[in-house]
C-alpha cells in the first residue's frame, strides 16, 4: 500500500529487491506482487515508498453467511496468529448481499476463533496485552479477499525518531522526494529548514545503505510461522553493505536550538554522526559555503501558513525562499514543496519540473531542477 501517486515508484524500487519472483504489477493504492515468506521480510525491511505491506490469505466467494463461515474456516490461521491475538477488523464491502460489515465482520472472529481453538489456542482483546494483529476484509460483488497486515505499525516509522517537531513529513514522502529530485547518495544535500531532521535521517540510511526498516521489528514476527532464522541471515545479508563515511556529507540546520538538540541526539545515538552534522543556524543567514565546499541538493519543506502561521506570511515566505536560493545556492538542485497551487506564481526560479504529492490528506507540489 502506498501514497497516492507513489505507486510507479514503488514498483521501481520493488523490482530492484532479490525477490524469488518480479511477478508485480501496480494496482489501484499500491502495487501486488507474489513470491515466498522471506519476499514479505525482504519487502518491509527495504522498500522505503510503502506505507503498509498486506498478505493475501483468503480469496473467495460467498453470497451467504453459511458458505462465509465455512471459508473462514478452511484458512490456516494457526501459521499467523499466535496464541492470545487480539484481532482488528477492517470490513469494506461494495455491491454485495454481505454489506453489513460487523456482521461479516463477527462471522470471521467467531470462525477465526473456532479454527485456533482446534490448536489450543485463544484470541484476545484490544488492550488486554494481547498480540495485536490487523486484517483486511474486502468485499467486492461478493468475491472476498482477505489480507493480513505483516507490517504493524506504518512503514514510514522507521523507529528512529522518537523526537517531534511542528508539521512533520512522513518519512515514505522525504523518500520519494529524495528519489524524484534524484538523490544518489553521493552527492552533498544540505536540509536548512530541517525540523524533525526526517530529509536528513532518510538521505543517512540511503548514503550508508541502511534498509528503511533496519531499527524496527514487523507483525509478521509475531507469526507462528516466522523464522527467526531467515531473518537474521537476511539482516546480515543488509549489513554486510552497510558503510561507514569519512566525513559528513548531510547538512542539517534549523534556527528552533531545541528540535536541533534533539535531532543531534537522534543521529549519535544511531550512529549516522559520520554522514550528518547538525547546526543551529537561520536559513537566511547560511551560505553553502560554510559547510561544504561542493554543489549538491537542496531540500526544503518550510512552515507554511496552513500548517505553522498566516496565509499571507507563507506567500512571503516563498518569495524570500526564492530570493535566497538564486542568490546563494546557484547550480545546486532543488528539491522544494509548496503546499497549493496559489503559492506556485510566487516561484522566481525557472525550469523546474512539478509533481503532485498526497501527504496527511493534502495534496502539495514538488519543485526540482537546478537553480
């Protein structure tokens, strides 16, 4: 499952995993793909785009309660759900006799219940301590396709950040704003409205080939069927390309002292200090020059009026952004999101490509190019 827009992305960064099989193809919010268990561990530890990997295990179809049941119960659930699972249901139904979806949806605890029962297993509740474990229940013309979510919590919680900042930007957005404005990871990137740091901290794991879900653990190691030791040859499988950098290549800086100690914390505690150095400086005030010597990527996200202040300071905003770019930072790229349309006339800057990107609900535009 993806943002919207980024599934042709996705894909790309998909096909590029050792997968068993590039049997994939891009499908209404996301992309599918088939393959063994290990292509699941693969897909969650490295695609940095999905928001949320799901696992086919039922495709059926059913007009009736009776013949539902009976579906439910043919499924393997002792292979994913351990003992004391506290199921969450998510029913979608659409021109089906079975439209009542917590009615489907006390078909399929009750089955699931029975079925575990058969191994001496129980179900728990929500909030009781219990393993919590989502599924999927789509219904479309009475054909029911059931899903298991082996991810847990979303893919962009990378597990690095325990820091907050105003306005934030999901980590699978900073990625594909990184991989749109053609970040290789070899070349300078200064983040001089940095915030929570989520643009440098995902340029760090790219420039040292960390996989996007090498600080996190998954629902699918949870499962009965998970084998720890596939997971750990895949993760040394990961380390072993991992890289140390000489010098820092990552420049990070925000005027709020606070969200830049705390950022600083963040990339010590998990060794990125070698490809990020963080500073407390004004946008305004900062020169390119002062931290590196070498032209590279600019990215910016910067407060705008709808999410930190007044409409009219964020119109300013832009034009002073513009200013400040030509003046300072002339045949760097740039990677700049604006938050509507109405902002793009205050762009100075010219020949830069647009893209529209969905980020919390809200459509922004991506600006990239050279200044």
């Amino acid at each position: 499952m993806t943002a919207p827009g980024l599934e042709q992305l996705c894909y790309e960064e998909q096909q590029q995993l050792p997968l068993t099989s590039k049997n994939a193809a891009i499908v209404e919010g996301g992309i599918q793909f088939t393959g063994r268990l290990h292509d699941c561990y693969l897909a969650n530890l490295h695609l940095r785009l999905a928001n949320r990997i799901i696992m086919r295990v039922g495709r059926f179809k059913a007009s009736n309660f009776q013949r539902l049941g009976k579906k439910i119960s043919a499924i393997a659930w002792e292979l994913y759900l351990p003992r004391n699972t506290a199921l969450a249901m998510h029913v979608t139904s659409r021109h089906s006799r079975l439209y009542h979806k917590d009615a489907v949806s006390d078909c399929c605890r009750e089955k699931i219940a029975q079925r575990l029962a058969l191994y001496g297993l129980e179900t728990g509740t929500i909030g009781s301590g219990a393993v919590a474990q989502q599924l999927f229940v789509r219904v479309v013309d009475d054909h029911f396709t059931l899903s298991l979510d082996s991810s847990g919590e979303l893919l962009h919680k990378r597990g690095l950040k325990s820091h907050r900042a105003a306005a934030p930007l999901r980590e699978t957005i900073a990625a594909a704003v990184l991989k749109i404005a053609g970040f290789t990871g070899n070349e300078q990137l200064i983040d001089p409205l940095c915030g929570s740091g989520t643009f440098s901290l995902e340029a760090a794991m790219l420039v040292k080939h960390i996989p996007a879900g090498w600080f996190r653990d998954f629902a699918f190691m949870t499962w009965p069927c998970f084998s720890p030791g596939r997971w750990h040859h895949l993760r040394r499988q990961s380390q072993e390309v991992m890289t140390a950098k000489q010098k820092p290549q990552i420049f990070a800086s925000d005027r709020d002292e606070a969200v830049c100690a705390e950022l600083r914390d963040c990339v010590e505690r998990y060794h990125l200090a070698d490809a990020v150095k963080v500073s407390c400086r004004d946008f305004f005030k900062l020169d390119p020059e002062d931290v590196t010597a070498q032209s590279g990527l600019v990215v910016l996200n910067p407060p705008y009026g709808m999410r930190l202040g007044q409409r009219a300071e964020a119109a300013e905003l832009v034009t002073e952004l513009c200013k400040k770019l030509k003046r300072s930072y002339a045949g760097w790229k740039l990677a700049l999101l604006v938050p509507e349309a109405s902002f793009l006339d205050r762009i100075s800057l010219r020949n830069l490509t647009r893209n529209r990107l969905f980020h919390g609900g809200l459509s922004a535009f991506l600006l990239t190019g050279r200044i």
